[in-house]
C-alpha cells in the first residue's frame, strides 16, 4: 500500500517539459514506470488469493479487515493505472505539440536564412562579372530546389495536434451532452405544461360537452313546443268540429222537432178521419199516409220565430230520441259549423223527404171537414 502510494506521487508529479527532448525524457520516465507497476501485480494478485482462502475459511476473528484491506487494495492498483493512462494520453499530446511547435520554428528559421537571400541586390553583380552572375544563379536555384524539398514539411504543418484533437472532441461532446441537457429539459417542461394544461383541456372539453348537450335540450324544447303547438291546434280543430257538430245536430234536432210539432195535427187529422171511415179501403190509407208525408215535405222551410223549450209528446218519445241522437251519418254531414240566423229569418232545409207515392191528389188539408170531399177523393 505505501509504495502504491509513493508511485502515484511519482506519476502526478512529472512537469510538461517545453521541447520535444525532455518530452521523450518524460515518456521514457513513464514507461519506467508502468513497467514497475505491472512487476507488483503478481504480488497484488498473491495477497488475494490468500486473503480470500481465509475468507473461505470462516474461522478467522477478522474477516472484515481482511475483506476491508482486499477491497482498499484493489482500489489503490486500479486508481493508479487510471492515473497513469491519463498521464500517458497527456504526455502524448504534449509531445506531439512539442514536434510540430518544432517544426514551425525550424521552417520559420529556414525561411528567414532563405529570405536574405531574395532581398539581395543583384545589380551590383554586373561589375563583379560573369562569374559573380552565374554564381548567384546557382544559389537561386538551389534555393528551389530546397523549397521543393521542404514542401512536404509545410504541408504537415496543416495538421490538427493531438491536443487540438482532443479539444475539438471535448467540445463535441460537451456540445451533446448540452443538447441532450437542452432537450431533457425541454422535455421536462413539456411534460409539466401539459400536466398543467390538462385540467384546462378537460375543463374546456366538459364545457364543450355542457354546451351541446344544452343545445340538444333546447333543440328537443323546441321540437316539442313546435309539436304541442301543432297538436294543441289539431285539439282546437276538433274540439271546435265537435262543437260545430254538436251545435249543427242540436240546430237539425230542434229544426226536426219543430217539423214534428207542426205535423202533429196532421197526424191527428188522419187519424180522426181513418176512425170516423172503417169502410175505407187500404189504398185510402197509403193516401192519407201519402199525404201526411207531402204534407210534412211540404213544411221543409220553417221560420224562426225564437228560443223555445219543446217539449216532445209521450207518443213520439221514441222519435225525439232519435233526432236529439243523429246518427254519425247525419253527424258526418253536419260538420260544417252552424251559421245563428236571426230571429225571423226563413232557414233553408237541410233537404226534401220523398213521399211513397207517385199519383199526385189534392192535399188534405184544404178539406177541413171529411163531408166536404168528394167521392172521388174518397174512393179513389
């Protein structure tokens, strides 16, 4: 454990150097020490083995510190391998950086030794004489060719550092890691806007449901106060057929009484003369029938002189019970209402009742006496 220790102290304890020689002193320092590293691992590896034998022993008063050390061991060796690679990955870039920094100055050196060389005056040259002038040629062609060699050199001065690397990659990823951050968040804020615009969602659609269903109860109130309206007119309209019926049979019965009252000396005629005669043959009383018959189609138009109780007789109780109860023939044919017509008025009947006789005879009611007729009449 000390010497772990005291080896983690050694790696953390190196200094970046600033040229590339002491970066290759560094890396081979570092390599040293990996190596011494990897010589304790069997002894690492050794102690473990015998700790958990008596592990699996059972017997020893200290498991737990001995199960404690194993722990804190492991630990130590895996923290220290962890420092040293990211110590290694450091030292790299360092002495890659180093390189190129000395690359840089080594072509910036050449360039300035070369620059002198361009600045130089060549029209000093024409006294020197011909070989002072091919000799400066010479030169300038070398420098070319030495350019042309150092191309590559300049070209590799393009490149990105392992350190540049590494930093365009750090930044990348803490790029991603801001936007997986961004839109976590921005999920988050989605789901706590939606869990606090739910309730209004649900209160807009229960009032959306409220207001349809309050439309179809005021559709279905006015659907049905459209059909108590039509309805309560078809009521009227029977009601006031009823009425009119009512009031029309009411009108033919009192109209029919009438008739009845008016026939009824007639009737008491004809039968005072059949009494006062039995030698009158059968076909005298189909006349006298005949004639209480023209004589009742021939009152068909009556004058109203005003209201009046009638009052049937006891013989034709039978016959005022069927005129105050028409039949629905009758009924169906007085549906038109009833026009009041005034008090001396002459109302048109309702139609002419034929007789059962076709041979036309004098009325009977111009012979006031049964002595006043003539043998003809009353024989036939």
């Amino acid at each position: 454990m000390v010497w772990a220790r005291q080896m983690h102290a050694s790696i953390t304890g190196e200094l970046l150097p600033k040229e590339v020689a002491g970066c290759e002193a560094l890396t081979a320092r570092h390599a040293e020490f990996r190596r011494e590293i990897s010589s304790k691992e069997s002894e690492k590896l050794h102690f473990i083995q015998k700790g958990e034998q008596l592990l699996s022993q059972g017997q020893n008063a200290l498991v737990n510190e001995i199960r404690s050390r194993i722990t804190t061991l492991e630990e130590v060796f895996s923290d220290l391998l962890r420092t040293w690679h990211r110590r290694q990955q450091i030292y790299e870039d360092n002495a890659d950086l180093q390189r190129w920094l000395f690359s840089a100055s080594e072509l910036e050196r050449w360039l300035t030794e070369r620059e002198q060389l361009l600045a130089k005056d060549w029209t000093g040259l024409v006294q020197d004489g011909l070989e002072a002038v091919e000799n400066q040629i010479r030169q300038f062609d070398d420098f070319l060719a030495t350019l042309d060699a150092q191309s590559p050199q300049f070209e590799a001065l393009k490149r990105l550092t392992r350190l540049e690397q590494n930093w365009e990659r750090l930044k990348g990823q803490e790029d991603r890691e801001r936007i997986v951050a961004v839109n976590a968040q921005l999920q988050q804020q989605q789901q706590q806007n939606r869990r606090e615009t739910q309730p209004i969602r649900t209160l807009e659609k229960k009032k959306m449901l409220q207001e349809k269903r309050q439309e179809r109860e005021r559709r279905k109130t006015q659907e049905i106060s459209l059909m108590g309206n039509s309805n309560g007119g078809i009521g009227r309209q029977s009601i006031t057929g009823q009425s009119i019926r009512s009031s029309t049979s009411a009108h033919s019965g009192a109209q029919m009484l009438g008739q009845l009252q008016q026939l009824e000396p007639i009737q008491s005629l004809a039968t005072t003369a059949f009494n006062s005669s039995q030698t009158l043959p059968r076909a005298r009383q189909r006349a006298a029938v005949g004639a209480t018959s023209s004589a009742s189609s021939s009152t068909s138009v009556v004058v109203v002189e005003g209201q009046q109780n009638i009052v049937p007789p006891v013989a034709s109780s039978r016959l005022s019970i069927e005129i105050l109860q028409p039949s629905s023939t009758q009924q169906q044919q007085n549906l038109t209402p009833s026009v009041p017509f005034p008090v001396g008025m002459r109302v048109p009947s309702t139609g002419r009742t034929p007789g059962f006789t076709t041979r036309r005879t004098q009325s009977i009611r111009r012979s006031r006496q049964w002595d006043d007729l003539r043998t003809v009449d009353i024989h036939g």
